[in-house]
C-alpha cells in the first residue's frame, strides 16, 4: 500500500511538471521596439523630404541667378555692338575726311593730253584734256581749253597743275605753263603759236 501511494505521487509530480513547461509563454517582441523602429523610419522619411526641398530651393535659385547674368550678359551684349558701331561710324567719317584731303593733294607738273585721240580712253566720247597722275590717266573738268587748237590731240604736253581728285574725274582749279612734247625743232614754232593764242584771249 505504501508502495502505490508513493507511485501516485510521484506520477501527480511527473505531470504537474509536464503541464508548467507546456504552459509556459514564448517570448515575442516588445511592442516599445515596434513603436521605435517605426519612429525612426518616419524620422529618416522627414529628414529625406526636407533634404529634397532644399535642394529643389537651390536648384530654384540657381537656375533664376543663370537667367538674371544671362539678362545682364545680353544686355552687356548689345551695349558692345552699339559702342562697335559708334567706332565703326567713326572710322567710316575718318575715312571720308581723309579722302577729302587726299583730293586736295594734286598739285604739280603733270602729263596732259586728249583723252579720245591720245590716250584711246574710252570713257572719252569726244576731245576732251586729259591728266596722267600717279600713272593713271584722268579726264578733266572745270577748266575750259581747246586741245585741239593747243595741239594736244597730235601730242602730249606737260603743265603745271592745282586741282582735286574727285570719284576718277580731276577737277583742275588752274593749269600753267603748258608745254608740249615736241622735237626741238617744233618746240618754238609751238612755243610762238602759243602765245599768239593767249594773245587772243584762248
């Protein structure tokens, strides 16, 4: 009888045992780490958003300071090419008022004769005097003489001569001491046919 009632308890021991292991509650994550793992994603969620903000502000105010230089440069631009053409305008008057200098530079002894019988000039239609200068061949205008009656559609002469030069046509203020290219034989006959000429009022 001892015997048995020593198995009984040892079998109520063995169970009760059993039951506390079976019964006993696994372990599951605290709802406090739930809770912090989720702020922190929030936190990092923020952090990236305002980070994107303030880099759209800047690529914002980057992009309006390249507009404002690109104004600034355009404007700079324009004010360039004026002040080029002012220069240009310049030069072009330094120009003008250097050829009219230019043309009140013929002055000196010159080879004349008639451009349609001597020269072979095509621009001269008819008789008409003509001066070599600095190797080209100009007709004249503003000085009335006779080159046929001088002798010039026969033979050059040389003269001593104030004029301009004006778009190729050679404006001759006064004409002097006209001498023509002859032998010498020639040169007096012409020489006194000459002033026989003047005598006459030609």
């Amino acid at each position: 009888m001892k015997f048995f009632l020593l198995f009984i308890v040892a079998v109520v021991t063995l169970t009760s045992c059993g039951k506390d292991e079976s019964t006993k509650p696994t372990s599951t994550p605290a709802k406090s780490d739930v809770s912090k793992s989720e702020e922190a994603v929030k936190k990092v969620e923020k952090e990236v958003s305002e980070i994107k903000e303030k880099v759209e502000e800047k690529v914002t105010e980057v992009e309006e300071k390249l507009a404002e230089t690109t104004t600034k440069v355009e404007a700079e631009t324009e004010k360039v090419n004026t002040e080029v053409n002012k220069v240009n305008d310049q030069v072009s008057e330094v120009a003008t008022t250097l050829n009219k200098i230019k043309e009140t530079l013929i002055k000196g002894n010159f080879e004349i004769a008639c451009g349609k019988c001597m020269i072979k000039a095509e621009e001269c239609k008819e008789c008409q005097l003509t001066v070599k200068y600095e190797d080209q061949v100009y007709p004249v205008t503003g000085y009335d003489i006779d080159v046929k009656k001088l002798g010039l559609c026969a033979t050059s002469a040389n003269a001593d001569i104030v004029g301009t030069l004006k778009d190729n046509i050679l404006s001759v203020k006064t004409l002097e001491n006209l001498k023509l290219n002859l032998p010498e034989n020639l040169q007096k006959n012409a020489d006194d046919a000459l002033n026989k000429l003047k005598g006459l009022g030609f």
